[in-house]
C-alpha cells in the first residue's frame, strides 16, 4: 500500500466515507503561480499555444472574483473549476450559489476518488452559499460534466433548456431558491439567421484554434461561417445557450457545443445531406 493514504472521513454530503488516494498535492492556481503551472487540459497540445495563454489570461482576471481552479500536482487533468454564480460566464439565474464552470478527470486517475474530493472541496468551499450548481445533460456529452456523477452526490435536477442541457444543483441552504436558466436560452436560437455562426470565449484553450481552423474549412467547403468571439461576461450570461465556451449554430439554431475539428465538420456535413 505504498504511496496510497487510507483514512475515514465524512463527506460535505453528510455520509461517512472511506477515502483512498493516491499522496499527492492539490493545488490551487493563483496570481502568483499561475505562470508556472499547467492548467491541465492543454498542456501538451502545442496547436492551442496562444490559445492555452489566453485562457490562463482569462482566469487571472476572474480570480478577483472568488473564481476557483483546483488541480491534482500531476501531469495529467485532473481538476475542477467554480466561481460565485453572478460572476459566471453562464446565462443562469442562481443567487448565493457557486457554478461548476468545468470539471475534468481523465485516463489513469479515474475511478482512484479525486473525483469525489474535487467535488468535496468545492461544496466545503460553498458552506455559507445557498449550493452549488452545474449545467450538464441527460446522456453524456463532449465537453461537459456527467450527470450520472452528479447525481450519486446528491444534486437534484431543477431546470432544462433545449435541446438538452439541464441544471443541477445541490441545495446548502433549505431556504434557498430553486436555480434555474435565464429565458434567453428557451428557444436555443441565435440572432444570426444565415450559415453557420461559431461562439466562443477564452475559457476554454482549445476554443481560438478550433474556430479559427473551422472558418478555413468551411470556407474552403462553400459554407458561409460567422465567428463571434464572446469577450465578456455581460455577453455570456446573455448568450443564446447555457454553454459559452463553444456554441455552433446552422440557420440560427443551435447544432452543437462539440469543438469541430475538418474531421468532425465533414461528419457534419454528411448528416446534413
């Protein structure tokens, strides 16, 4: 048992849990380290250099704002992301409650409980919010958090919006509203009625290099494309879908947050046909 930590403990979600994880470092990024950390999930895709810079820009200015990234000392993403929901780039209504922006456990350390704890931090960070929120989906999508998890810790599901992005929340408050998605997002339109229209923002790395990319194939294709590059928060809490990170648009109806790259374009394009 080498290298493992075995110890009892009760969980923000009032059980009590044997933990066992690996004896490795948390940590949480800040003004002063920042520059010398990964931020996980693109440290090793050299494509999305400038891309990875902007994010790591992105989220010094929003650490003003109670904004959270907590990483395993790894090299490897293992990590969440949250911050106080009226600070969120995200089009929901959740007064006194913390948004999961992005949370993210891949490869060899799943299924080893750093999960769990990630999630575990964030709610003990929460204790004196109203609960924590997170926008996921009914089956498992790119790009976003499983419900599944979400569920066996104990969050209820509270609102939906098309075509199937739903809320969750766990609720620390007994007195607190119930969260739920700002009206813009009811019809999953844009105001962009012709071809295709990409939305994007520096909150994720991969997105600058895949939009940029996207244009040049779509245009080689024959496809009018629009790229809007969402530059603040007013602008996210507004947007036309609960996911801001990434949003495509065909004929002003919203297709996919998927990032898509030539290969996922021409599948595109072949459903279209």
């Amino acid at each position: 048992m080498d290298g493992l930590v075995i110890y009892p403990r009760y969980s923000p979600f009032g059980t009590l849990e044997k933990q066992i994880i690996m004896e490795e470092r948390f940590v949480n990024l800040n003004p002063e380290n920042i520059a010398s950390e990964h931020i996980c999930c693109a440290f090793s895709d050299k494509k999305c250099s400038s891309g990875y810079q902007a994010k790591k820009d992105w989220l010094k200015e929003q650490m003003p704002h109670d904004y959270v990234f907590r990483k395993l000392d790894v090299r490897g993403k293992v990590f969440i992301e949250y911050v106080p929901a009226e600070y969120a780039w995200c089009p929901i209504d959740a007064p006194g409650y913390v948004l999961i922006n992005c949370f993210w456990v891949s490869g060899q350390f799943k299924g080893k409980g750093y999960g769990k704890q990630l999630l575990a931090d964030c709610v003990a960070d929460s204790q004196g919010k109203n609960g924590v929120v997170v926008v996921t989906s009914p089956k498992k999508q790119p790009f976003m958090s499983d419900r599944k998890f979400f569920e066996k810790q104990g969050f209820e599901h509270c609102d939906s919006a098309p075509p199937y992005f739903e809320l969750w929340y766990k609720r620390l408050n007994a007195d607190a509203p119930v969260p739920k998605f700002k009206d813009c997002v009811r019809s999953a339109e844009c105001d962009q009625p012709e071809g295709l229209t990409v939305y994007y923002s520096p909150a994720c790395p991969f997105t600058e290099y895949y939009a940029a990319e996207l244009e040049v194939v779509a245009t080689e294709k024959g496809y009018p494309i629009k790229l809007v590059k969402i530059e603040n928060r007013e602008q996210a809490q507004n947007h036309f879908v609960p996911f801001t990170n990434y949003s495509v648009f065909y004929e002003g109806k919203f297709v996919t947050q998927h990032i898509l790259n030539e290969n996922y374009f021409n599948k595109f394009i072949a459903a279209k046909k």
